[in-house]
C-alpha cells in the first residue's frame, strides 16, 4: 500500500470533495502568485492530497507559464523562494484530492500544456463520466496523455478545438459539447482568464473583483481571503472570458435543467461562502431547524459535531428550544503526512481528530448532530466516547438523508455496498452505531436547505442521477 492510500484509510469514513480551483488576472500588471496561494489556502478544505499554481506574464512572451506543483497542503508545497519565482499577472490555482486518477505528481494540476497556439493552464473540480470513451477517441488520433486524470481529456479537446476555432473561449464551448458530466474550470491562455461550468452546475464557480483584478474561485470565501468583492456567480452553462477589456461572458450552453450539489451545502463547502447566491451557514441552520421539526426528543443539550454539524446544531437548538452546548473540541492539525494509528493501537483515528468536553455531557441526555453517515463507523466511534465520558442518553440526528447511491460527479461517495444505509433499516444502523434513537433529514425537504430552489442534484440519496451513470464505477477505471 503506497503512503497516500495508507493516509486515505486512516479518513476513509469522511466524504472529500476533489478540488478546488482559484484564477486571477491583474489589469495593472502586478504579481499574483502570492495572492493564488491565498485563495488556494482558503480552498484546503476542498482538497489536501496536492497544490498547484501557474502564472504567465500579459505583457511578456506568449507561451511563458511558469508552474509550481507538489503533494501535500499548500503551506507544506509552497516555500517563499517557489512563489517568489512565479513572476506574473495572470494565474490559476489547484488542490486535489482524488477520486479518479492516482494520487501522485502526474496528477497534480494546474495542468500545462503546450501547443501550437500558446499554452494552455487548465484547473479543474468535477468528474467526467464519459472520459474513458473521449481518452480513448482522442487517444485514436494520436493523442498521448501524460496523467490519468480526466482533465487531462479536457485540455487536449480545448487544445484540438483551438486549432479549427478564432478565439480559446469558442474552443472551451465546443469541447463542452463534448463533455459529459461535472466540471468547474479555470483556464489560462497567454492573454486570457477563462472559467467555465457545466450545464447542470454541480460544481460551484464565482467571480470576484479586487481593484483592478478580476478573480474565479469555486467558493466565496477564498474571495474574501484575498480582498476581493464578491461580484456573482458563474451561471451553470456560462463561459466567462475575462481580458484586458475586461468580462465577457457567453451563455450559450446553459439549459434549463439545474443540478447543483447540494452535499456542498451540507458538508464540502465552507459554511462562510455563499454558493448560487444561497449562504452555507443559512443552509445549515435550516437543516438542524426540519431535524427539530420532525424527529423532536426531550434532551438537555444539543451538540454538534465539528465542523459542519456544528451550524446545524444551532439551527436544532433554535427551533427545539433545547441548549446548545460544546462538546467536542477538534484537532485541526491532520495532514496528509500524520502517520495513522495500526488496528491495535489503542488510538483510534477519530480519537486523535476529536476529543470529548466530560464536564458538559456527564448525566446529560445529548443530541449530537452530524452531517453524515457513510460506513458508520466514525458514528459508532463518537457516540461510544459520548457514552464513555458519562452521557447518559445520545440522540443522534444526521442532516443529510442517508446516502444510498455513489457519486460520479466529482465526490468520493463510494460504491453502495460500502454505504451503511444501503443494506440496512434506519433502526438496524442505529442499533449497530449504538445511539438511542437516530433521525435523518427528508429528501423531500431538501430544497428547504436552499431556499426553494429545485435545481439540484440528491442523486447519492435518491438513485435519480441528473446525467446517465456510467455503467460501471469508473472512478478506479481511471488508473488503469
Ligand atoms: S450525487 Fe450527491 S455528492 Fe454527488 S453531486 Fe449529486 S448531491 Fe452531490
């Protein structure tokens, strides 16, 4: 087992996001590096497997990207000498964690080709689920891939266009009519800032402006990291092109039907950021506010745990009137470098990232809400410390409803028999995680968590995925 997949079990009960993309241009010419690396940082959440940046100069030679790439957090890739090195006001700006492809350097993005009409710097967060029939078409024709992640397959179908089409921004819509599935895009040509989402909009993309700069960045609050204004979303469909003369955007490939992630809401997404103009936090309250409402119990306090069960939690204790307590306190530190602890040791991973506050939960009867549940034993492990530090009763509410299906779009929410809520009743999980009763929010209250929109995707809950599913699980295909 190489050590990336050692680090992969020891988290392998939290669902990831695969990534997180950030660009920025500066109309004044002044570096931006350090700035990418900001608003990379705010984006850690998003990805911690590797980093990456590239930059070009506007005004220097076409062609000149310069990049920096690595494995592991982007304080551990990026040394003041690396970014000092990038010299320019044009970038784009990764993290990864995968789900199809490797995790090794091959695979780190941005990614930078060459071609003959420039460079090309393309970052990426989604999933194709046809990218082993383009790969292979493309691969028919010559094309030799370097990687084996899926966006690679978009690169070379932008580089391809360009070469029949007059601008790069025509090139990235007629590879999006060739693209099936979720992507979230920051593209850099030698002159230009490209970002792109697709149709359904699983990913989340914003705009923002800071001075003279214009930024893309998949969360708002990487935005605010870097003092940027938020301006708006990318609009699912839309291809905006950002130069000298400023944005443009082009809405041609938008369509009527919507899927936005809404797990982002409750979990991947940072509950500061704003995603399609619906605030995390706001969302998570509401889900903790229908928990109250539907699966109410007398207790004497509420608990959340950290971090996305925490807002949550509050929204609980809003509507049920019961206290909201602490009760856990985090270990944020974790990287993807911490060695895990062998099976017979005594600490378990979980342990190690949680710690439980006694003196709040002794002889209390606790509500402890939680995102998720995805094999259950992380569950199993909390309510075990809960009862151990003298909790007397433990209701746990989850708020999402139980995950049944995989994700293909751009999350590693696993095959079916590896989710707990596949096999078995809600009774049987809360029985095998050792609550006292266990609740989940509805899947028909989702749209509650944003605002009544109807534009989403609840395909790991419902079966009913936006895009036809490929066949097989191809998210391992990919390495082969
Ligand atoms: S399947 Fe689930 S995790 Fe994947 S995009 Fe849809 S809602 Fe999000």
């Amino acid at each position: 087992m190489d050590k990336s997949a050692q680090i992969d079990t020891w988290i392998s009960d939290e669902i990831h996001e695969e990534c997180g993309v950030f660009g920025i241009y500066d109309f004044d010419g002044n570096d931006i590096a350090l700035s990418v690396y900001y608003g990379l940082f705010a984006l850690q959440h998003r990805g911690q497997e590797s980093c990456g940046i590239a930059v070009s100069d506007t005004s220097g030679p076409k062609g000149s990207v310069r990049s920096y790439k690595g494995m592991g957090l982007v304080n551990e890739v990026f040394t003041p000498e690396s970014l000092e090195d990038l010299k320019g006001n044009i970038g784009v700006g990764h993290v990864r964690y995968s789900t199809a492809g490797a995790s090794n350097r091959e695979n780190t993005q941005p990614l930078v080709l060459n071609y003959v009409k420039g460079t090309l710097a393309l970052a990426h967060n989604g999933n194709l689920v046809n990218a082993p029939e383009l790969k292979e078409g493309l691969a028919y024709t010559g094309a030799i891939f370097q990687t084996t992640i899926d966006s690679e397959v978009i690169a070379y179908l932008i580089a391809r266009e360009r070469l029949q089409t007059r601008s790069v921004e025509e090139a990235v819509k007629n590879a999006m009519l060739k693209l099936k599935g979720a992507y979230s895009l920051v593209i850099m040509s030698p002159r230009k800032l490209i970002g792109a989402r697709d149709p359904f909009g699983f990913r989340p993309l914003c705009i923002g402006k800071r001075g003279n700069s214009y930024v893309l960045a998949s969360e708002s609050a990487a935005l605010d990291t870097v003092g940027a204004d938020f301006v708006r979303d990318v609009e699912p469909g839309e291809v905006v092109m950002i130069n000298q003369e400023g944005i443009h955007s082009d809405m041609s490939m938008t369509q009527p039907k919507k899927a936005k992630c809404i797990f982002e809401y409750i979990y991947f997404a940072r509950p500061d950021s704003c995603l399609d103009s619906v605030s995390v936090y706001n969302s998570r309250i509401m889900a903790g506010r229908i928990l109250a409402q539907t699966y109410a119990v007398e207790a004497d306090i509420v608990v959340g745990v950290p971090d996305s069960g925490n807002a949550a939690a509050y929204g609980y204790s809003l509507e049920s009137g019961i206290q909201l307590a602490t009760a856990f306190v985090k270990n944020s530190y974790v990287g993807r470098t911490f060695i895990k602890p062998k099976q017979s040791m005594r600490e378990s991973s979980v342990k190690i990232k949680l710690n439980v506050l006694r003196d709040v939960v002794k002889d209390k009867r606790v509500i402890m809400i939680d995102d998720s549940i995805v094999r259950g034993t992380t569950s199993e492990r909390i309510v075990r410390m809960l009862k151990s530090a003298g909790a007397k009763e433990v209701h746990v509410r989850i708020s999402s409803p139980p995950f049944l299906y995989p994700c293909y779009f751009g999350t590693d929410v696993p095959s079916d028999d590896q989710l707990i809520a596949h096999n078995n009743t809600v009774e049987k999980i809360r029985d095998m995680i050792g609550a006292d009763s266990l609740g989940y929010l509805g899947v028909d209250r989702l749209s509650e968590l944003i605002e009544g929109d109807r534009g989403y995707c609840d395909a790991c809950f419902t079966g009913n995925y936006p895009i036809e599913p490929p066949k097989e699980d191809i998210r391992g295909e990919y390495d082969r």
